[in-house]
C-alpha cells in the first residue's frame, strides 16, 4: 500500500524535460513508483491501495522548490510554518546568507547579532528579541537547535561570515579591523567546524549596502583576499558546501568593484573546487555590466572554477504604502496622526479630505542621518517617474504610464496628490513598486536573459527579510504565473524550464541530490499546481511577527497540493499543521 498516491496529473518532473501525464506513488516518505500514462500500464495506479489519493486531473504536478537565499535563521526558532515561503510551494529554504546569522555567539552578544541582523535585513529587531530563544554558542549547537525543531518545509542554513568574525576576533572583528593570521586561522576552525556539522555553506557579504543598525558595515566587507581564501579553504576542508557572496557593487554603489571582485572569485573557486554564488543584479549605473559578469562566469567554467551568478526573478527595490516606507513619513500631520491613532482610525483619518490637504501642503520635518532609512520619504518623493502602480492582480513588468508620474500627467493632478489618492486604494493598503534595480530598460528583458544563462541560478527571495520593503519570497509563484504563463511584453520561458531552474538546479548547488525531481528514490517533496487558477495576490502589511512586528505578505491560490517527505503540508492553499520538515544537512 502506498502512504500516497497522486494520480491523472500532468507530470513536470524538474529535469526540464517535456511534461507527461503520469501516476505517482509514494511510500515511507520517497517516490516508489511513477507511472506514465498511455504506455502498457495504461491504467496507472489508480487500482492501487493507499492511504490518501489526490486527484490531479488536469492539473500539474512539480517537484518542491528549493529557494537558495533567505534569511529565516531567526524565526526559525519561533515558527514552525514558517510563512511566506511555504505558501508559494516552496519545500526546503536555505538560510544564513549574506554574511549574517545568530552563530557563533558569545554569552552577551546575542543584541548585536540581532541589530546586525534588523540594519542589514530589515527583519524588526523587537521580533527577534521577543521571538528567539537562544541556547547555543556554538554553530553545531545551533544546527542542534534547528534539529529539534519540526516545520511545514525543511531547513538549510550556512555560516555567516558577519557572526564568525565577530566570536574570532571580538570588538575588532564587529568594527572590520584587519584580521591577522591568527584570526583568520581561529575564523577557519569555526567554519570547518560548522561544516563538519551540516552548514550547507558560508556566506559573506562586500557590499556597504548592508549596514548594522549602527551604521557599521557587516563584518567582513573589507576582508583582505587572505582572509577570504583562508574561509573558503576551511570550507572545503570541512566537505562539500557552498562559497556564497553579495558582492562589491551588488547594490550599484560601485560598478568597478565586480569585475576586481570576479577575478578573486574565480581563482577561489578553482583552487578549493567549490562553486561560489554570488548576486547579480541590472544597476543604473552601468545597465550593461551584469552581461559582461555572465560572459566571465561563463568562461570561468570553462576553465575549471564554477562560479554561479544569483538572479532574482523580478525588479529589485522596495514596495511603497501607507503602512510601509512612503512620501509623506515626515508631514507633522502624519506624524502626529500615526503616534495618536490606532492602525485602523489612522486609515480612515488618511481617507479624509481635510487631512489629506493638510498633509500635502506641509514642509518635511528634519531627516536624523542617525536613523537608518529615515531619508526614504524625501527619496520616494523624487522618484515618482519610476514608482508603480501594480493593481491587481499586481503586475510587475509595468508600462511607462503606469509610474506615478505619467498617472498624475493623464490626470492633471499633481503628482504628490496622486501618489497619495493611490496609496489611499484598498483601505490604504495598496503598494506600489519602486524598482531600484533590474529595470533599467523598464521592462523583463534582462532578466530572461540572466535566468537562461546556463550559470545563473534563482535566487534573492531574501525571504523572511525586508520586511517593510518586499515580499520576493513569492517569487516561484511570479515564475510560474508571469513567467510561464502570463507574460505578455515580451518572450515568455516554458514551465518545464522555470520549474527546474527553482527545483533541481537550486537543490543541486547545495549537493541536495535527493530532491528537485520526480523520479523513483527521491524524497517525496511535490506540488500539485491548478495552473489555469494559479494567482499571486497584491502584497500587504501584515502585524503578526512576535512583539507585533510588521512584514510584507504577498499571498497566492492555486497550489492544490504541497507536499514534503510524502505528507500533505498544505492543501487548498492552506496550511495542514503537519510539521514534516526538518533540518537538512550537509555532506561531511
């Protein structure tokens, strides 16, 4: 007897090949059996004894998909379901990226790794104060900690370079002192250690981008290259992990920085025999450079090192609202308004013509540099020419008269007042789109042409990150509805292609084998799809973090079915409270 059964489905296995129409069984948490339709066996399974039968007639069968950059490696300790990646069929997440994490730690220093961890990534550090229940030191003892816990999906997580330097070398290492020889030699025994124990990878990050609450770059960002080869040598001795890196200019502060930073790359990669990741994005600044780092990666491979450009699926920015970062954060009505009101009376008070007058004809009060992020109203007001409405369902490859701009333009209204009349739609939640990056030509040509390159791996989701800015944890829903489906300003990508390029290609990286395909012997990680119905839906400010924390939650219907280690996780869009996932591992 099989434990399930999923019969009548058309079949994308994720190896990219041509879909079928097949039956699959499943037993003891792995695919024992696929059977295609219209072969001799034209019967399939459906004679055949199991616990549980879905019926996927005329829908699409895929294997789980594996999102390579997020950073739950906080709420991982207080959220078992943990959202809004297990709601876009996402079956394993791999956490620690970007050069921060909460391992190692020493006794007292846990609010720093969190104030590190709310500057770089935007996750509220309240939350993570109120939700982590620290008990580790150690990274073993933190993949320990993982272990123990039970989840909705399973969990990777590499060592962060931030947290490595900061236990090694203490208040020098927080404050990007050089690291001696013996730093670098007590930094590589942390990480081969963390290796040895199942870390997936180490992560670090070059970009000044990423900022502690502070305003101290992550620790790190000025590495020497003896101090990088020295990690990634740890790494490869520790077994069979991944180098991952947001890179000098990933952000667009430098366009000189990446073509010195792939150099070091590739000499790394070919000497520890390891594959390296690292972000590429389109930046304003010079909109043809992430062609030229495709071509040196490209020919990286060609010479023996394995360098893998991460692409994200869509423009790269920040969602604008009412209830996240917007125009009018620094208006004195607002202001007094926001710190009298609850969220709700504010709403109907921002609705209110008299209000909104008064808003739009007040001066900004005074920006505190001090205060990260406390310019981004004086930002968003100069760049209403590339700030868009998305409406709904959202669209995220928008026309020039879809910017706030043009609407006010075709209006004849002023452009302030317009973008606040469109942030007032939906009860003040609506979001509008400010892509700062991977849009430079205003349109998804690029990125098509990155994610086809046959080094590029997807990536960026950031998902549990930025929390008041984006919710790209959706992006394999945006795949498989824009991308394969939907796209209509230019060429589109099959589903046998976008579905392998978040499955086995990203389960593979991580030498994750054992899933990322539908094939006998691999673990039973599936999603039964309705793609006629598939839908991502306007993202929205949700307050449902511990200590009340908001976050960004972008929503999607049409997963019928989301399955991990054979256990039905989520059905009909909705959670089971089956706990299934655990901690993945890597090879020693």
């Amino acid at each position: 007897m099989f434990d399930l059964k999923i019969i009548g489905g058309t079949v994308v296995d994720g190896t990219g090949a041509q879909r079928y129409r097949a039956d699959i069984g499943v037993k003891d948490g792995k695919i024992v059996d696929v059977v295609r339709r219209g072969t001799d066996d034209a019967g399939g399974l459906e004679t055949a004894a199991a616990v549980e039968t879905i019926d996927a007639t005329g829908q699409v069968v895929a294997p789980g998909f594996v999102d390579i950059h997020t950073h739950y490696d906080g709420q991982v300790s207080w959220d078992s379901l943990l959202e809004p990646s297990s709601g876009h069929g996402v079956t394993t997440v791999i956490t620690g990226n970007c050069g921060v994490g909460f391992a190692p730690v020493r006794p007292g220093r846990e609010d720093w790794l969190i104030k590190l961890m709310e500057g770089v990534e935007d996750i509220p550090g309240t939350a993570l104060t109120e939700g982590i229940t620290w008990g580790w030191e150690t990274y073993p003892q933190y993949l320990d900690m993982i272990a123990n816990q039970k989840f909705a999906i399973d969990v990777g997580s590499q060592i962060a370079h931030g947290a490595v330097r900061a236990y090694a070398m203490g208040e020098r290492g927080a404050r990007n002192e050089p690291a001696t020889a013996d730093d670098i030699a007590a930094m590589g025994r942390l990480v081969t250690e963390a290796i040895e124990a199942g870390a997936l990878g180490f992560s670090t990050s070059r970009t000044i981008a990423h900022r502690a609450m502070d305003g101290e770059p992550v620790p790190g960002t000025f590495a020497a290259e003896e101090e990088l080869f020295g990690l990634g040598r740890a790494m490869a001795a520790g077994g069979q992990a991944v180098f991952e890196l947001a890179p000098q200019g990933a952000a667009g502060e430098d366009i000189v920085g990446p073509k010195k930073e792939l150099e070091w790359m590739r000499r790394l990669s070919r000497e520890i025999d390891r594959p390296l990741s690292f972000a590429l994005i389109q930046v304003d600044a010079d909109p043809n450079l992430w062609r030229e780092q495709l071509d040196v990666s490209a020919a990286a491979h060609e010479s023996g090192s394995r360098l893998h450009p991460q692409i994200a699926a869509r423009p790269f920015g920040m969602m604008i609202g009412f209830q996240g970062h917007h125009a009018f954060t620094h208006r004195p009505t607002y202001r007094r308004l926001k710190a009298e009101c609850s969220r709700e009376e504010l709403a109907q008070r921002l609705a209110d013509p008299a209000v909104k007058a008064a808003i739009l004809s007040e001066d900004d009060l005074p920006i505190d540099p001090s205060i990260l992020f406390d310019g981004m109203g004086v930002f968003v007001q100069h760049s209403l020419e590339r700030l868009y409405a998305l409406g709904d369902p959202p669209d995220y490859e928008p026309t020039p008269d879809r910017t706030v701009a043009a609407i006010a333009r075709a209006r004849g209204a002023d452009p302030l007042a317009t973008l606040y009349d469109l942030m007032l739609e939906s009860d003040t939640s609506a979001m509008l789109m400010l892509p700062l990056y991977n849009y430079a030509d205003g349109n998804h040509d690029a990125i098509r042409e990155m994610m086809m390159h046959p080094a590029g791996v997807l990536g960026l989701s950031d998902g549990g990150a930025h929390c008041g800015m984006i919710c790209d944890a959706s992006y394999p829903t945006f795949l498989l509805t824009h991308w394969a489906r939907d796209r209509h300003r230019g060429a589109k990508l099959s589903l046998e292609y976008v579905i392998r390029k978040q499955a086995r290609d990203t389960a593979h990286l991580f030498g994750l084998t054992d899933r990322g395909t539908i094939e006998v012997g691999k673990k039973a990680d599936l999603n039964v799809i309705d793609m006629a119905a598939l839908t991502l839906h306007p993202a929205a400010m949700a307050y449902d973090l511990p200590a009340g924390g908001r976050r960004i939650l972008q929503g999607a219907s049409g997963y019928r079915a989301t399955v991990v280690s054979g256990t039905v996780t989520r059905r009909n869009d909705a959670d089971t409270g089956a706990r299934p996932g655990r901690l993945v591992r890597g090879a020693r």
